[in-house]
C-alpha cells in the first residue's frame, strides 16, 4: 500500500551560530520533544580538552527560576569528564527553545566556558489564539471578551483554572474549559499593559497555558505617548522629551511625585504647558549620559493625588557605542536592489545546489505507506502524519511525534516515507501530512488523501 504526497516549502532565511575554540566539549545537549511548560530531564557530560587541568567552581543558569541542578565544585585533569543531571522547566515558548549555562573557574570574573540545552516544544493548545491584543480603552467603559481555545486535533485538553492572574482583567474558565473569560478589572492601573497570565489545564503534557494580554487603560489622566520612546541614544550622550499629561475630565491636574523604576535613573521636572492649561501639566524626562548597549528603559510612577491613584508610564532607549554608524535599512535595501549580480556569483549560486535530495528507506512493515517530497527546507523542523476513518475527519496524529527533517542544511530538500503499523485490512483511511516549522507554527502540508488498507 503506498500513498504518494508532494508539496513544495518556501525559503527561509536561516542563521548558523559561529563557534570559537573551547576548553570544554559538552555532549547531552538535545532534550528532545516536549511541551510547554513540562519538566525535562537532561544528563550533560563535559570533557576537558583544552589540555590543563581545570577547577570549575560553579555552573550558573541564565534562567535560574527554571532550571534546577546540584553542582559541587571539580578538579578536572585534561581529557577527563564531569557530568551535570539537571532538571529543568519549559517555559510558555514553542518551537525551538533553549537553556543556556555559564561555567565558572575557581579564582575567575567571567566564566570560561558555557553549553545551551536545546529541544523543540509541541504545543496541545495553538498559541495563535492565546495572543490578544485590546487596544485602548477606558477604564470607566470596562470590556469584556472571551477567548476560546484550539487544541490539536484527536487531543483531549481543558482549562481548570487560574494559576496567574492579571493585573488589568479578572479572568474565569467557561464553556466547559474550551474558552477563558476576560473581564477589565474597574481599578485596573492607568497604564499600557503587555503580560502573561497562566490558565491551569487537566492535561499533564501541558499542564499550563499562557495567554499574553497587550493593550493601554486610560483614565481620566492621559498622557500624549505611553510608552515614551528616546530613540537611539550615543553613548556619553543625554536625552529630553517632553511627555504632555492632560486630564480629559477638565478638572485642575496636579502631580505629586514622580518615581522613575529603571536601570539609568532618569530625573524629571513638571511644568506649566504652552499655552497656560489648568488641566494640563507637561512632564520633562531627561536621559542622564548613556553608559548602556541596547535597549535599556522602565518605568514612571506618577502620582495623581485628587484621584489618589498613579499614573503609569513606560519609557526606554536604545544605547548605541559612540561611533556606531547608523544606515538607513529602506535605503540600503535600495542600494542592493539596484547592484546587477555578477555571472561569477549566479554561476557560483547554482554550481552549489544539491542534486540529489537525502532519501528515508522504507520502513518494515505492511501497512499504508505514505511517502512525500519536499525543497527548500530551510525553517522547518519536522512533519506530522493525521488520520481518520473519514475523509472530513476527526483526525488524530498517529505518527509518534514530529518526525525531524532530513536534510540539516535545509537547502537540499528530502524525500520520506512512513508506514502506519496500527492499521486493519480492508479498512479505508485518509491521512494527511503536516508540517511544523522551527518557531511552532503548523500548517497542512497536504489534502487529506485515500487509503485502503490491503
């Protein structure tokens, strides 16, 4: 019995990390598949070869709320071993995940060597339908909404309860655990909100989901930008805006202390807006001389005292060194489009695409056998096989997890073959593939075809 399926993948942009030697080889670095939020174990081994002997003092994870592990201090001659069984918990991310660890020498700043544990996280409830945005509104005209959930197809999954609420909603599980109910909170905090909010489930491979939650609550005091945003910042250099506070109701505004919660303290002055505006006060926000790289930034605390009540602000930057030159990307996306490609180059590009695409052998067995094609692998990490009895479903997956791509370069394409063992004769089936790419999303990679089991 054999089922012929063929698609084609678009290209993805894919990086590779660039390595540098090192005086520790780590191998046990794979976890393999699980899901969100599953506690995973994983034994890695760690072998000296930077040929002297080294005294590791500590291995510190960068995540240190979700990874547990007991480490004593080792002495390790050259081209022996150490080992590390740890434990550690998944967060709310699919896809592709990865725990990094830093190794420490005795008598040392910074860590002399480091490992990421990596894996790939399978969700049972889409996290498409868990990101919500709201939008602005007003904390006097409370919202509510109700966000239903979707489940992999032949899984049995339903939410039980809160396990972390929000801060801005009151939240309860409805229609049976396949939907959560999101009402605003009438003291809700006058601010932009971007948070998570963790829904208990009654299915052990996920036992958590997490609903991200972004929008702005405004209240009777509104600001002109939430979050306030510097821009890029030279290092040495400060930076000003001005952020125009305006209470809508009309009543006389008046601002008590303002408390700025961030790495760089900023300072602030309040002043009289332009023209003169008894409910309007305008609230100067001064960068000191930039000393971080990236984005640094965090909050205002601003108190209303005829409402007794604060008003919250996000601010942040983007440090940049201090001869850093900055490009216009649109610009030199242009400048690219308009260089002709060399016939040296567009031979080059051709002479390197394989010919010849890597092939699975036919698995044993006799039952249904299922065979596809595809190109251009680059962001996908696996397929998954569903079936049913009928041809517009229920469907369940039957294949045992994701099967991984072949090809790891992701450019050569691969040819596959699964045979389903847990099959009758005479029985007819429809089976449809699925492909799952590195960052968790899904989508069908075929129509569900026939199949009659001999």
């Amino acid at each position: 019995m054999f089922l012929a399926l063929s698609a084609s993948i678009g290209t993805a942009a894919a990086s590779s990390p660039v390595g540098s030697p090192n005086p520790i080889d780590f191998t046990g670095l794979e976890i393999g598949q699980s899901h969100p939020f599953a506690k995973v174990h994983a034994h890695v081994e760690g072998l000296n070869v930077s040929g002297n002997t080294l005294e590791i003092e500590r291995v510190v994870a960068s995540d240190s709320k979700n990874a547990s592990f007991k480490f004593e201090p080792v002495k390790v001659k050259a081209s022996e071993s150490f080992a590390l069984d740890m434990e550690i918990t998944l967060n709310a991310d699919v896809g592709r995940v990865s725990h990094h660890f830093d190794v420490y020498a005795k008598g040392q700043a910074n860590p002399i060597d480091g490992f990421s544990v990596q894996g790939f996280s399978d969700w049972l409830v889409s996290p498409e339908g868990t990101d919500i945005e709201f939008g602005i509104f007003e904390a006097a005209k409370p919202i509510r909404r109700i966000v239903p959930i979707e489940v992999r197809p032949g899984v049995s999954v339903k939410l039980v309860g809160i396990e972390k609420p929000s801060a801005y909603f009151d939240a309860k599980v409805v229609q049976g655990g396949k939907a959560l109910e999101l009402s605003s909170k009438e003291d809700a905090p006058w601010s932009s909100f971007d948070e998570k909010i963790l829904v208990k489930t009654d299915n052990d491979l996920q036992p958590l989901v997490a609903f991200r939650l972004r929008g702005q609550v405004r209240g009777s005091v509104v600001p002109s930008s939430d979050p306030l945003d510097f821009g890029l910042v030279r290092e040495g250099d400060g930076a000003e805006l001005t952020l125009v506070l305006n209470d809508v109701s009309g009543k006389p505004l008046k601002i008590g202390a303002v408390v700025s919660n961030s790495r760089m303290k900023v300072s602030t002055k309040v002043v009289e807006c332009f023209p003169s505006n008894p409910s309007c006060r305008n609230l100067k926000v001064i960068y000191p001389p930039m000393n971080l790289r990236g984005v640094t930034g965090g909050m205002l605390e601003i108190e209303l005292p005829d409402y007794k009540r604060k008003l919250f602000v996000r601010f942040g930057a983007l440090g940049i060194g201090k001869d850093t030159q900055v490009k216009d990307l649109a610009e030199e996306l242009k400048k690219a489009s308009e260089v002709e490609p060399s016939v040296s180059s567009v031979l080059r590009q051709a002479m390197q695409q394989p010919t010849n695409p890597v092939e699975m052998p036919a698995p044993d067995g006799n039952g249904p056998l299922l065979t596809w094609k595809s190109t251009h692998e680059n962001g996908v990490y696996g397929y998954e096989i569903y079936r049913s009895n009928l041809q517009d479903g229920p469907f369940q997956r039957v294949s045992a997890g994701i099967i991984s791509r072949l090809d790891q370069t992701g450019k050569q394409g691969s040819i596959y073959r699964w045979r389903d063992a847990d099959y009758k004769s005479g029985m007819t089936y429809w089976y449809y593939v699925n492909l799952v790419m590195e960052n968790g999303t899904k989508r069908k990679f075929t129509s569900a075809q026939k199949v009659v089991a001999k």
